[in-house]
C-alpha cells in the first residue's frame, strides 16, 4: 500500500511541475526572444534557433513517460537477467 500511495505522489508532483513550466513557458512566450541559444561552449553563442524549440524538452519528456508507462504494463517486453519460472513473478512486481 506503501508503494502506491508513493507512486501515485511522485506522479502528483511529476504532473504538477510539468504544468507549471509550461504555464511559465506559455505566459512569458510574448518576451521571449524568437531566436534562443541551442549552444554555448567557453562562453561563446555557437548557434541559434527558433523559440518554439523549447516545447521540445516538455514534450519529449511527456513522450518517455508515456512510452515507460506502456513498457511497465507489459513487464514481459523487458529484459531481465536469470529470469526463470520460479522468479519471474517477484521481478515483475519489482517493475512495478
């Protein structure tokens, strides 16, 4: 009961910040710049890009975790050391 209790927490917080920072993203987009630095080696701009790029982080995230959750239904896709009859059972539930 532990267990889920912390899980559904950690999702919790997991889902509040995601929706937060993109509160945050969304009502300051108008002072955004529209070209934002991709990268910065010894304090030198190297390159530049569009503003809209910076949903790429929320949304590859949202990806992942989505994809993981998909996996973690499916615990028989993984691939586990000495799985065996006998444990398959107690590695499954430690996916979980």
């Amino acid at each position: 009961m532990k267990h889920k209790a912390f899980k559904g927490a950690l999702m919790l917080i997991s889902g509040v910040t995601l929706l937060y920072h993109g509160y945050h993203l969304l009502s300051l987009w108008s002072d955004i710049p529209s070209q934002v630095a991709l990268h910065v080696s010894d304090d030198e701009l190297e390159d530049l890009g569009p503003k809209f790029l910076l949903f790429l982080m929320p949304a590859s995230s949202i990806f992942l975790w989505l994809l993981l959750g998909f996996f973690g239904r499916k615990p028989e896709s993984w691939n586990y050391i000495n799985l065996t009859e006998e444990n398959k059972h107690i590695q499954y539930a430690s996916l979980r």
